[in-house]
C-alpha cells in the first residue's frame, strides 16, 4: 500500500487526486509573514478564469512592489530560512507559555502539546465556565477564545485557546498571569456549586 505522506513531506490535499479541477486550493501568507500583507494564492483549476474576473471586480490588484518582494523572498529560499527560524521562536513561546500556565493556573488545567504551530488549547478544571472567564478577562483587556465557539454543545464550556505567536515581553507575561487569577477565581465558584457529602 503506498503512503501518502512521510515526516519530510506534508500530507497530500485533496487537490491531488482532482483529476477534473473541480477542487480549488488556496492559502496566503498572512500567518507566517505579516499579517497586514494580506497576500496569497488561489489553485481555481477549472474555474481560473471565472476567479481571476471576480478578483479582478472586487480589487482589481494587490500592490506590485509587495508581490514582488514576496515573491523574491520565496524564490531565494527566503522564506524557508524565515519559517525554520519562525519555527523555533514558536516552540520556545509555548513552552515559556505552558509553563506560565503550570504555575498561575487553577489546579487540575492541562495545556496541549502541539506538534506545531503556536495555539494552546487549555482544560480548565470542570465547572469553570470560559465564557464567563472570557467576559472578566475582556473586562481587563485580556482576550481569549473561549470553548464554546468550538462545539454547537456545551462539551467544551471549561476549555479555551491561547495564541503563544505574540512578543513574549512582561505585557503579556502579566496578562498571563492574570488571566491565571481569573481562572482561580471560576474554578473557586465552580468548587462552591458542587453537592456537598
């Protein structure tokens, strides 16, 4: 049986056994350089044309001299170096991240341990409501993603997502912290509404 992937090469998309250009791929690199750029691409197979006349009506162009500075980045192996280096700065930002939550959460959270990228997604201890969390926090300018923007049910009402891509300076430390405190505080009222023996 072939494989279809391998750890030196990403997995296929679906794009690759579309015979007919039926599926369309696109991405952009907003993420990984700037994302005030707001440059990517579009795969249209059969539907190039039609795209390139709706891109064209909605915003006729991008800026040419960025284009073309991104485009040199990546033809000169640019933009490799920069995601290896963008790479290694991430796993350190989780891991200062993860630690920070081991220390100024409530007992009983669990952090991910992603494979890449710079998002966390946290378990709170049952009974903390994040959405409550997310409203104390966003009261002290502290924003996060609460579970239940992630399920249509309430299975995830005591978790949250953290984004470890920002400037790891006291700022953020501190807001860290705090919303640590603020947890605390949910997972204490949580402890209160449970039956007593």
């Amino acid at each position: 049986m072939p494989s279809y992937s391998s750890p030196m090469r990403p997995p296929l998309t679906v794009r690759s056994f579309d015979t007919d250009g039926w599926v369309m791929v696109c991405a952009s690199y907003t993420k990984t350089l700037a994302p005030d750029y707001r440059i990517g691409w579009l795969e249209a197979g059969r539907f190039g044309e039609t795209v390139r006349q709706l891109k064209f009506a909605s915003s006729i162009a991008e800026s040419t001299l960025l284009s073309e500075a991104v485009g040199q980045f990546l033809a000169n192996g640019g933009y490799d170096h920069h995601l290896r280096t963008l790479r290694r700065r991430y796993a350190q930002q989780v891991d200062t991240v993860r630690g920070l939550i081991a220390r100024h959460f409530p007992a009983g959270t669990r952090a991910t341990q992603p494979t890449g990228g710079f998002l966390l997604w946290l378990e709170l201890p049952q009974g903390v409501d994040t959405l409550a969390l997310f409203h104390a926090a966003l009261a002290e300018r502290i924003v996060i993603m609460p579970g239940s923007l992630y399920s249509s049910s309430a299975r995830y009402a005591h978790c949250l997502r953290i984004s470890c891509c920002h400037e790891m300076n006291a700022r953020f430390s501190n807001a860290l912290i705090r919303l640590g405190e603020l947890a605390k505080i949910q997972a204490g009222k949580a402890q209160e509404l449970l039956p007593t023996a």
